[in-house]
C-alpha cells in the first residue's frame, strides 16, 4: 500500500501554488519552514511573466507563508518585504501573497490600470480583505 505524500500542516504537496504539482512560478520569494526567515527585501519594477500549456498554471510571482516575519513569527516595518509597481500580466495568475508582505498597501490600487507604485495586480489583493494585500495564509 503507498501512502499519500501531504505536508506537515496535512494538506497536499503545493496546495498554496495555483494549479498545484502542475504549476510554475515567474519569481519566488520564499521562508523555509525551518532556516532563515525572508524578511526586508525590495521588489520594485519587475515584469514576472510565468505562462505555460495546460494543465500547467503559472503565477508571476509567489511569496510563501513565513515571509515577512523575523524567525520567531514577528511582524514590523523592518521584516516585512516590500511590493511595488510590478507587473505580472501574461501569466495565468498575477501573484499568491503568503505571509506578512507589503504591496504598495498605503495607496489606492482598486483598479486595474492603477498607477505605480501599485503593483498591477493589486485590485486583485483588496485591502477589505487584508490590509497589506496578503492573501491570508500566513504561516506554516
């Protein structure tokens, strides 16, 4: 008998990417569940195109749980990493926000031809739903 592969929150392998084991990613900003947390970059004017053939689902760009957060799960200004004026169109998703990022969160972006420093997929991420535009899925 084999077993099912799932993760330690039980949940399958890839289950936060898009399209699952059949995805692919333009840019990836990750925090392993264990090592050193991602924590204070800057990711400014990029263009993040992830597209492939079906069944394949690409998204442009994907921050994982634990991102923005120091190693013992604390937020700040210091440990968040900072999205702006990015653009992931031609991919089948524009972006999958894990963890406690910012994405130009002090501007209006409910549109979708919103200026810089909103990213182009911001109208997207509503701050109704999170205030920094995180998709809320923060931790492991």
């Amino acid at each position: 008998m084999q077993r099912s592969r799932v993760d330690a929150d039980g949940r399958p392998p890839c289950s936060d990417l898009a399209g699952g084991g059949n995805g692919i990613v333009g840019f990836l900003l990750a925090s392993w569940r264990t090592g050193t947390p991602s924590q204070h970059n800057v990711i400014h004017g990029n263009t993040f195109v992830a597209h492939c053939p079906a069944p394949c689902v690409g998204t442009g760009y994907f921050a994982t749980r634990g991102t923005g957060f120091d190693a013992s799960g604390n937020w700040s200004a210091c440990t968040a990493n900072y999205y702006t004026a990015n653009n992931p169109y031609g991919s089948h998703v524009g972006s999958t926000r894990g963890g406690g990022n910012w994405y130009a969160a002090d501007t209006d972006c409910s549109g979708p031809a919103s200026p810089a420093p909103c990213n182009a997929d911001d109208h997207q991420h509503p701050t109704s739903v999170n205030w920094a535009r995180n998709d809320g899925f923060a931790f492991y």
